[in-house]
C-alpha cells in the first residue's frame, strides 16, 4: 500500500451562531468542507443557519444538547442530551429532502464521562461511564475515526473509539482580538504538521462571537497554504 500523505480535517464545535456566515463564506473560498459539531439547543435557537451548514456541503454533527461536562450528568442525562441532539439534527435533514451520510459526536471539552485530573486522563477508559457512553454510542450508529478510511492516528488506542477528538486544538476559545493570536497558533501548527509526513491531522476550532477577526485570519492564511490537504472528514 503506497503512503498515506498528510491529511488535514477542519472541525468546529459549538455551532450554530452568529459567526458561522463567516465561517462558511470563509470555507466556501478554499472551497473545503468541514465538520460542525453543534450544539442541540443552538440548532433549536437558530434552525435556518444549522440547514446553511448543510446545505453548504459541510457535516452537521452531535456535540450534545447545552455544553456540559458529561462527568457531571448521569449517565440517563448523557444519553438525553446526545438523543435530543440528535432529534434536532435529524429534523435539519429532513427539512432539506437530504439524507444524513454520516452519524459523528463529539463530547463537549472533551469530556468523555470521567473527570479530566491527571489520573483519569491516563486511566479514564475503564471508568463504567466512559465504558457505558461508548458501547451506547456504537449501539446507536455513531462512527468512530475507525470508520473514516483515511486514519493515521497518532495514538495507537483511539481509533478504538465512539467519538472524534482533534489532534490539534487551536485553543480559538482564549484567543485575543488581535491578530498575533492567531499567527502564534499557526505558527505551532505548521511546527506540528512538518514533524508528521503522512496521516490525519484533526483541527479543533469553535463557532464563537469572539475573536472573529483573528478566527478568520488563521482560516484565510491556512487555506491559503494548505487547502489541498484538506479532506472531508470520510472518504466517500
């Protein structure tokens, strides 16, 4: 099998908002497509600019209903906020005549059932509710990185998984409005992609009002050098 270049996948958490006309005009330029993880009670706030995502080609994907930590829910909360999101979700395709090509969640910060100290994020995979989160989102049709086709993961473990992190964090969410913000992270960014020849990067951005500016510019200068190395999140 020859090699696997190295790949890149835009993703987005916490859409829809105010600032995602932004995002998908700045998308649209490359053009690429990108994964939005969103929020059930965001797409029930603003049901038209969730069916734009869709309707721009990109993937409207499960980032459970309000942002919790899911160490903090039970786990029947869990389960009714990734279910209710769904419902949401489900309603934008269906409103479009569109069927849904994939079924992806994201657990809001991360947070994937237990408490993110030092020790958990080592052992956390056999907490009962990590365990029960992922055999109720496999039982449910989510697809994991397993199932995208174009996986070289960097942790030899989490291809295992239910749910999709990011390889790369942007940290957009503490960003300043300047624009020095966002040339410091992609200056990081570029010092990760030349150690890596070949594989998937997953770079984790947010659909938030703050710090457009510098949001659009680290887009802008990222297309503009890598934007065909950008891949939808599966290989159709």
């Amino acid at each position: 099998m020859s090699a696997l270049i190295l790949q890149r996948i835009l993703s987005f958490d916490d859409s829809p908002s105010s600032f995602t006309p932004a995002l998908l005009q700045a998308l649209s330029a490359g053009p690429v497509r990108a994964t939005f993880f969103a929020n059930g009670d965001a797409i029930q706030n603003d049901f038209p600019m969730a069916q734009e995502i869709v309707r721009a080609g990109h993937l409207l994907e499960n980032h459970g209903w309000n942002h919790q930590h899911f160490s903090e829910l039970s786990f029947a909360d869990c389960q009714r906020s990734i279910m209710d999101t769904e419902g949401q979700i489900q309603r934008v395709y269906k409103s479009l005549g569109f069927t849904r090509p994939h079924k992806v969640f994201r657990f809001p910060y991360g947070n994937q059932g237990f408490p993110q100290d030092r020790f958990t994020r080592t052992w956390g995979w056999l907490t009962p509710q990590y365990r029960a989160l992922q055999k109720f989102l496999k039982t449910q049709g989510f697809e994991g990185p397993q199932q995208s086709r174009r996986l070289r993961w960097p942790y030899s473990h989490y291809d295992r998984k239910a749910d999709w992190l990011w390889t790369f964090d942007t940290k957009d969410w503490d960003w300043l409005e300047e624009s020095s913000s966002a040339r410091t992270v992609l200056a990081s960014l570029e010092k990760q992609l030349t150690k890596r020849s070949q594989g998937q990067e997953v770079i984790l951005m947010h659909d938030q009002t703050h710090a457009c500016e510098a949001r659009l510019l680290f887009l802008h200068e990222f297309l503009n050098c890598h934007k065909d190395q950008v891949v939808p999140m599966f290989q159709e």
